[in-house]
C-alpha cells in the first residue's frame, strides 16, 4: 500500500527476555524508545526450553507479548491477533539467547519535493491466509492461500520489484494428535498421521507447502509445476527468501514481508542469502553483503556493530552423507535441538550476535535448495 | 627420548567410520599405506551417540579398534593398553562425523650430516600414570601423578623447549555408581557423589585435575598454588594445551604429548590457540596460524586443504551471562551435546572439516581460561 | 486452631487441564460446586512436559491458576501467595494426567451436642517458613526453619495425635545457577555448586533438609542426630509422611498438612503406606488401608471408585543393585522422568486412577526409607 | 516337526548382564548347568542405553552373545544368523534390568509307552522369511512372507492346536535413511520416508505387517480382509499372540514361536493374556492364570516364585484420552522410553520380575487390540 506524501520508517529493537514470562525489556523499550504500541506490526522471538511440541516456554511467551500488547493498545489479547504477527519459536540452544525483536513502522508525512526519496531501508507488509482446513495442511490448498496471502503482504508493503524483497516469514497451523485422531475416525484422508517434525511430519508439510506458496508468489517457483505429488518431493521447487513454521495451536497462515523501498525512511536494510550445506558460513557472510556491508571474508569489528538482526533457518541435510563426511544428525533423537545450535553458533561466530532469530530442526525443505537455507540480514545503514 | 642418528617421522591419517563397530577404513589405511602396525602410537576417534555415560557406541569402537590392532600386531586386546593410547570420545552431534584418526611414528636413519635437521614437524610422545584410586580422584593425588606422566611423555617425544608443545592429552578415570555406593558404606571421603559431568560430576572433577597437572608439568602452572581447593574452584589455573577427558572404564591416566620438534621429519605441523567466548571461532584460527598457515580473516581454499585435523575441547561457560546475551546452556539437559555440536560447527565453518575431534560438554574447566578452551590444529606442510 | 462450636470440613476436587494454561475445570468446579473461592487452602497438580527446570509448563500452570484465585476473590496475583499453598509438579510421563486437586476447607457451625464428633475425615493445616538464604539451603537452617513451619501447620489444623498425620508437603527453594555464580565471586559457601536434581543437585538437598525438618516436626526424627553431615548422608533419618519439592523460583517453604481429625465433617478420609523398594506396590495399597478401605490383595472396583486422590514420591533407588537385579535407572539421563512414568504406572495399576499426584525423580532421599517413598491416600468414607 | 520316539525338552535360563558387553553369566550358564551349546533355540535379550536407532548397546550386546555362541558351536558368527534367532531390544528403563534369555531344546527318546504323554510344557519353533525388500516393508508382500514363515516354525514344534500357541516373537527388517535416499532418487515408492520409530515410522510399518502376518498364520485374521490400506489403519485386525520388532541391520524376518505340547517334555509351561488399556495389569495377571498359575487378585509369594519369564510389548495408546483422564504420552519426545518404563514397573509390581523382557513405545500396533497388547508369561510347573 502506498501512501501519498507519506513514507514508512522502520524500527527494530532485540529485547532479551529473561525467562519465557519477562516482558520487562519490551516493555522498557517503549517507554524509553517511545514507541507508539499502535505501530507494532511484529514480535518475533525466541524462547528458551526443548523446542518441542511439549514446551510451553514458547506458549507462556507467546502470551505475556500478547497481554502487554493488548495491554499497551487498550484491546484484548485475543485481538492481538488479528493486528500484529507474534512468532515465537521454541529452543533456544547453545549460543542463541531468548529474546524478541519488535518491527515496528510508522508512516511519516514527505515533501512533495522528498517524495518517491528516502534511505531505500526497509518496509514491512502484512497479511493472513483463511483457515486452513487440517486435510489441506501440506497440500495445494495450502500452497495456494498462502500465495494469495503473500501477494496481499506485498502489496501492502508496496512492493514492485522482486528483488527488494528478502524475507518472507510465515507462521501457520499445524496437525494435532487430536485431529490426526477425528480424521482416522471420520475416515477422512490427511497428509501424514505424524503430528510432528521427522520427515513424514505435518510441521514439515505445512512449512514446505507455505514455502512453495511464498516461491509462486514470488515468481521463484512455476505454480504449473507444483501438485500434491512435489510438495516434500520434488526439491527443485524451492524459495530463497521463504521463512516458515507452524505449530498445532494455529488456523491460518500469518505473514511478515521484510523488504527494501527505495523512499522507506527506515535506517535498517535487509539482505539475505542461501547456506550451501550443513554447518556452512557463506550464507550468512552473503546474507550481511546483500544487506549493504562490504567486506572480503569476515565483517570488520566495525561492520559487527551494524548488525541489527539475523533472521534463519536451519534445517537438516537431505542425507547423511555430507561433502566432508557422513554425518549422523538425521538418527539423533535431538536433531531438532542440535540443527539450531549449529545454525547459532556459525551465526554467533560470524556476526557475533547472540540473539539472533534461529529456527530450524525439520527435515530437509523447500526453503531454500536442498542442504541449503535462507539467511535474511537486516543491518543499519 | 632422543634415538642417535634416527628422526621422528609421524603420519596422521583421518579415517570414516560408518558405524561403531565399522574399522574397514582403518584396515584399508594399514594395508594402502604401508604403515607398519607397530609403529600405531594412538588412535583418537568420535563415535555415534548420545555421549552419555550409558551411550555403549564408545565402548564398541573402542574394542573394535583394539581387536584390529591386536590382530594385526599379533597380539592380545588386553595388551594394547599398555602399548597404544586409544581414545574414543562419544557423541558426534550436528556437523561432527564419526572417525578415528590413526598417529603413527616411526623412526629413520639419517646421516650425520643430517643431525637435527628436519620439517620441524611434530613429534608423538606416550605416557601413563599409576592407577588412580576413587578417593585421588579430582584432588592433588591426580594432580601429581598426571604431572610425572605428562613429564615422562614430553621426555619420551624429546620435546626441551615448552613452547614447541601444541597439546597434551590425557584420558583418565571417572568415578561410578558402584564406587559412590561402595565408598558410602565405608565412609571413604569421595570429591564429590555424582559420577557424572555436571558441575559437581567427578568427570568434571578428574578433568580438571588433569588439566591442571598438565599445566604444572609445563610450567603453565605454579604446584604451589595448588590445593584440593583450588580445584574447580580458583579459575584462574589453566592449561592452553590440555585436552583431557575421563570415564569410569579407565583405572590410570594415558598420556599424548604432541609437539613440533626441529628434526621431526614429519609432514604434519603442529599448532594451538585458545578460544575466548563460548561460540567464538578466533581461537580456532589463532591454532591454524599457529601451525603455520598464514592468512588475515580466513583461510583459502588451498590453505583448508592443508588441514590435516583439529583437536578440541568445547566446554560450557562458567555463567547464563555472556558479552552478546543471556545464553540458556546451563538449564539446557542436552548441554553436554549441545557444546559439542556447537564447537563442531564452529570448527566446520572455519575448516571445512567434519571428521574433527571435538569433545566437551562439561561444566567450565581448567582447560583454559574461563569460557575459552584451547583448540590445537595440524596441518600438511 | 481449634474453633469453638465449629469443625472444618474439606472438599478436595480433582480438576483435568487439557493443557497448562487450561484452568476452564477449575472454573467449572468453583461455578457447580458452589465453592466459596476464600476457602481454597491449596492446589496441588502436575503439568505437561519434561519436568526439568526449563520446563515452563509448570509456571506457566503456576501463573494461570493463580491468576484465576486471585481474581475470584478479589486480589493480586502476588497476594495469593501468602494465602494459597500452590504447588505444580512438572512432568506428566506415561499413565500420568495433567491436573489440578483443589483443596478446600470452611468452617460450619455446630451445636454443643456435636462437639467433638464428626466423620473421623481430614483437616488441613497451612504455613510458611522465612525466607531461607542460599547459604542455608541444604543446611540445619533449612531443616528447623520447616521444623517450626510445620508445627504451626499442625497447630492451625487442631492434631494432637502424630498418628492422625497422613502428609506434609512443604515446597521450598532451590539453588539457581545465578545464586551459585554470586556466591562464586562472593566466596560464599554452599551446599553445592550444581542446581539441579542429580545426586549433588541443591534440589535434593533442599528436599532432603525439608524432609528432615517434617521428621523433627512430628518426632520421626531426633533433631540431636541432625547435623550438616547427616543430610544426604545418614540415610536412617527419615519421615514416612515428608513430601517435598523445591524449585529456584521459591524463596520460602510452603506447607501443607493433611491429617485426620475426630471432629472434622469431611467426607475423605487420609492414609499413607511407604513403598519398600524401586517398583513395589505394596506401599500403594498399605495407604489404601490405613485410608480405611479394607481388602485383601486388591481394592474391588467398587472401593477403586471410593479412592479421590493419592499423592506420592517416586525417587531413585539409592543403588543400582535391587533384590530381583541390576537396574540401569542411575545411569539413564531421563531418569527424573522414568520414575515418575514407573510411579505413575503403579500407582494406575493399583487404583485405576491417572490424575494422581505423582512427584519424584530425584536421588535417594530422606522422604521414606532407603528406596521407598512415602505415599499418603485419601478415599470417600 | 514330529521326532518319533522322542520329545522336546526345553530350558530357559534368564541371565543378567552387568554390561552390554557382559556375557559372564552366560557362560556360566552353559559350565554349570551342562547345556549343550547346539540345543540353544533363541537368545531374547534387554540392553540398557536409549534404545534408540543410534544406541548401540544393542549391537555390542547382539555381537558378544553371538561370538560366544560361535565359539561354543566351533562355528562363525555369521553362522550364527542361520541357526539361533537372536533378539536383543534395546532401553531397559526403571525397573527393567538387562539381561539374556536362552532357551535351549533338546530331545529325549521315550518308551512308546510314553509316546504322547508329558509335561505339557513348552516347545519351540524357529523359521526365518526370504530376504524382505524395502518397498516391500510394511505391505502384503511382508505379511505374506511372515505368515508362511510363521506357518514353517508352527510345524517344527509340532503344534496342531493354535490355542496352545502363546507367543509368535517375529525380529525383521526396517527402512534406513540410506535405503529411503536411495529409493528416492531411484523413484521407488516406499511405505513411508520415515525410518524411525513415530506413528509413520518403518518400524512400526514393518512390526504391523509382520504382526498381521502371525494372525494370518494363526487364523486370527482373515487374509481377505487385508491389503495394503488396512496396515495401521484398520485396528480391528490383530493377533493376540504376536510380539514383533525391527531394525534397519535386519534382512529377514526371524520367528520364534512358543507353545505348549502335551508330550512336551519340558518343566515350563506357557500362558498369555491381553492388556487391555495404557497403564492396566489385567493382561499380566490372565497371562500367568493362563500359563497355569491359580489365583483370585495376585500371585502368592510362593506363585512369584514360579515365575520364569514375562515377554511383553507396550505399544502407545492410540489416543491421548484413555477411561481415565488424557494421557501427555503421544506428545512425550521419550515416549519411546517411557513406554517400556510403564510396562516394566506393572510387570514388576505384579510378578516381582526385574529381568522381564519388554519391549515398545511404539505408536498403537495390530499386536493386541487397540490400546492393549499380548503378554506371554512362561513359569515352572
């Protein structure tokens, strides 16, 4: 969407958190940073625990955001989510911290002579899909809501050229034991009967169809070459920007475009590149390139300090056979806890930033090539 | 030991293993490289598993190798204790892959007009202590008896100048449940009543008093300022080279010095360095420089093919507060795997490698300064 | 506290959460049962997950319940505290099901004929220690703090008679690594250096201190006998009715008495058995019985359907060596969670129930004797 | 099989290992109680460890009793394969402890007087499938395998009667990650791309498969009813004596099937019942009245005492309600762990047995109806 005689400025603040309930640091944000609460467009975040279906760190945080949110607009918590997209993802292993990054954009009135001008920074879209139905979970169906959802994000960001965008994050549902067991009975057909993350689970399905959903929005996958059969098959088909997770407790698809505009008033700029492989740093050193910094091999003392956020993905190899080795993640019963500490920690070693945004742990995916992943940067400029 | 007329010539040879039991890759390297089986000083490997005291992947490499050994130098599994230092290290999460890699060394005949000429390559030098009693364990008793065996070692590979010397490993006892038991009925006084690796686990207990005989047979640390108080206690006694690990399998400390010596006619040299932070990969790079490559952020292509191997040692910080964030490690169940596989992404994203050594998981040590441990790299000359 | 024409009469309501921010049948059970929110003395309940200190379930749980008390009778969060005995025990492995027991008692008048008479059923008592500091976690100060505490309980709930005392559940504080950090660079000594719930973990000794404190109390144990040196290590100190847990969030203990009483006008009855070893069912149905349920070998199902409630400890066993075999349980890093999962298995076996009270985990303990438990029943008359 | 004038006598022997490596006691066994080591039938074994894919205290355990029969039958390990079936399942948590079950069967020659007459103990029946292909596991072609299979070691021991058929114990083969890369990049469809242990994993695929295949032998089942789409979907299909298992090392199927003879000649006899809920010991309780033990609630001390053995498997239930409350096990990351735990500490609470074999944790199985499974009980006559 774009507004006439007006640009969008964007702030990103990292606040720690220093257990799943403490909100003091957001909360101090905008007091001091003063923030108007109805500019927030997102809250994503990391929390501390297992990761896994069973951790409640994530739901506990997930809640106090939303009740200071709620709190701080004078609503409910329950409208929260129709207003802001709250991700948080569970685990936070090794190097990574907990914490949450608020996006907020505000829209600042121009000169006719300032319009079309700005810090090409970044400008933020918003959208969500309509319910997804448990038996499309991981199916066309899917795909194609998440599509038009991203397509609607775009627009509201104001973006036209393709490029400019470089992180597409979405958050959708997920099957629960519940539905997995009122289908078998209905004898209704789903896509899996493993609610989980392992290579037959509906987290992978429902992340992969997102993924494809957000290629074919973006013209990075032929929706002609996308059926039932590819999804979590055909690894050809793949977004580099995609960013997606689900969990049992969600009905739609939420999703956050992060671009660059060249009339944003933003003092952030995103970039963003693919991993090659498994516990591999160039990803991440294009990632910080595209986003503006110049360096040959490592960012410079300097350049590190310009890193606002990272925000990636880390998913397991396709196969245990590696270039330099045969790996053994794919058999560790903690293979979801251990793909994020290693994302972190070549993250962490590279950037030096311990609150990154670091998800990951499914099987291999449509989000970026097979091996590979996205990596989004967002540095100031 | 200085032999007359005769030069150190030591190879290093990295082999895969596919699974626990599997040493294929290693009997293909005897009968390939012509490497006379006598000559096997140590053979220091990753297995598959959880790590975890009860993860029984260690021991079945550890007999497989010993089988294989004793087979091919015509001799008894039982023997070899006595003859070869062999250490397995459980646990090879994330980027790390399952191995063993072979030290062998032999000595040649050179002219007198050779003397003391070399590559300046390394040297291997073996040890052991005494049988170390439960009660000894992680108190000065331990201390001392490393010590001596450290300084036979460093005889035995002819190392004089301390500088020359880039690690110094030692595989020693740990405390079980049945000495816990047995010691409470009668009332012998243990350093501690938790076998295991948390803060107050007798593995991190005899650790450390390894790592600090190490360090007084060095000269890294004053003995006078050692007591059975200061261990796991006043931090600031640290060994830069020391690798040590434990287990309650072991009754004695076996002992690896290795070292560059000027008339080694080795192709392979040596190098250390110390990292700072958890999650911090300089000191990895300081022990590639160390060993010779030299390069300002990273190395190339051609200087990663050069590294041979990585030894390391990837402990926990002393404190959740690190310079960067709150890190929840401490809390985590998986720490022990997680330090791990942070240390071997880390180690992966700087080298390349995947079959590193890459051990730890404890509580803060000994082993280099607080939050750092020391990283000691090979390299091809 | 006795009252002057009036007995006590306590309901106890076992109320499902279908996860832990569910508190919907706690709700329902106030608005059907028409329960006067002033009169809840305690809520004892489990929650989802893996029951380890980053497990949130547990606050999470916490938080809801307390919040939907302190709404409901009109007060603060905070305040509930100091009227509410809440304990939550994280981890609801196997047979075991979330849920919260609701314990609530009023006072009704009664004429002087009935004086002193009434069904024989239960009374409960409420108190709380100090605070106790870290350096006395684990120590003497811990166990007369909870010595004095509980006689105040019993005070409050008017027993006279030990023998009417069927449990004492006190929760008190743990060690965090921060307060073990702080008293690092303090040069303050603890009781230990590890938080946690192993066989040095302060979560233990802080049991174990409150346990000894709830012997004292009620004269199971000579407080001439109890010295620093004794605690986790005397093992024939002991209470057959202690039931105590601790968590770092807490700074004082928290206790909660449940006895019979002549006078009291409650439908349900208390018991306790203590189990004599690792997977035994007799200390099961010894509770039952001393409940008043009279059977042989196993209660009829009719009896099954009397039985409200049974509260339990299932530790570890204080060696791996059991009458009928090695037990590997020691050794096995999810051990806090199996022997909940074996509890919680046969305490189902025996009572059918699946939303009992089942707490434990931790190393040997001075709740019961060596490898047994205390375990106190409570069954409609 | 039919030997005229003679007839089957089997022993079985339960052995404890100190360590999966450990086969002392066995050995023991054959010097002291005069076993001819060429009778031994089977080898059914626990191993402690995770019992997970990657817990290799299986194949240590698997490896050493099978060098040591080798060595007593003056024959290769390999050969072993052929003529033992050894079954070793990993995990022995809470009360399982680990150990060795030999049975061993040797013929008598009798009077023809005799002929017919016995004890109307046990005998066994050994059988092995053809080599099962990967896109064969988990379909028709694997029931059918098993089922003929079945049929083959029904007629070796001779059985006429299926009622007196108590246990079909059937080890075969699972899906790899390196078969499921494979097929993928050759096309081929497999059952499921999930090797592991998960409600769409391999093995359960191939433990159902072969499940079914034993009700088909057995006439439990009727093999019209089954194609491709009843396996794990249609749960009204199931045997109650089946007990299968798999792994990813496994080529075959290997069955053991145990029933009473009249002219048997053994002093064990065989029963078996059905659980009937997660959690419920009344199908331990049938399996002991069933294999000749008479009681009202439980077994008299003197009854435990006759006791020799308990196979058992505990699968998950197939939804997280049960009678009881709603059950977190299906959403437990070790429920893999936790199931076995469940059923070890019902079996030892019921029989006092720490060396029982029990096996599970999978997602709900066609062994037993849905929620339940078979127990086989074997004791002294």
């Amino acid at each position: 969407m774009r507004h006439a005689h007006m640009r969008p400025v964007v702030d990103l603040i990292v606040c720690p958190m220093n257990n799943p309930s403490d909100v003091s640091f957001i909360e101090k944000a905008f007091q001091e940073q003063d923030i108007d609460p109805l500019n927030v467009v997102a809250v994503i975040g990391k929390s501390e625990g297992s990761g896994l279906p069973n951790d409640y760190g994530r739901l506990l945080a997930d809640l106090k955001v939303r009740e200071l949110l709620a709190q701080l607009r004078d609503t409910t918590p329950q409208a929260i989510s129709d207003e802001v997209t709250i991700a948080i993802s569970g685990g936070s292993p090794g190097t990574v911290a907990p914490h949450a990054t608020l996006l907020v954009q505000r829209w600042e009135e121009i000169d006719v002579s300032q319009e079309g001008e700005g810090t090409g920074g970044i400008v933020l879209g918003r959208s969500s899909t309509r319910d997804i139905l448990p038996e499309h979970i991981g199916r066309v169906e899917q795909v194609d809501a998440t599509s038009e959802a991203v397509k609607l994000a775009l627009d509201e960001a104001g973006v036209s050229d393709i490029s400019d965008v470089h992180m597409v994050l979405v958050k959708g549902p997920a099957l629960t034991y519940d539905a997995v067991t009122k289908a078998e009975s209905n004898g209704m057909d789903l896509v899996t009967k493993d609610p989980g993350i392992g290579p037959m689970g509906s987290m992978c399905f429902s992340n992969d169809a997102m993924a494809i959903g957000v290629g074919v929005a973006l013209g990075e996958i032929d929706r002609a070459m996308v059926s039932n059969a590819s999804i979590r098959r055909d690894w050809n088909l793949y977004s580099n920007v995609a960013l997606t997770s689900s969990g049992g407790e969600k009905r739609k698809g939420e999703v956050l475009v992060v671009a660059n505009r060249r009339d944003s008033g933003s003092q952030f700029r995103a970039g963003h590149g693919v991993t090659s492989d498994f516990g591999e740093s160039d990803g991440i050193k294009q990632a910080l390139k595209s986003a503006g910094l110049d360096f040959d091999c490592c960012p410079s003392e300097e350049q590190k300090g310009q890193i606002a956020q990272v925000f990636a993905k880390f998913t397991l190899p396709p196969s245990s056979a590696t270039k330099a080795g045969r790996v053994t993640v794919l058999e560790d019963h903690e293979a979801h806890h251990v793909a994020k500490a290693v994302g972190g920690a070549i993250v962490t070693s590279v950037t030096g930033l311990k609150m990154a945004f670091i998800s990951g742990g499914e099987a291999n995916s449509h989000m970026g090539p097979p091996g590979g992943n996205p990596v989004c940067a967002i540095v100031k400029i």
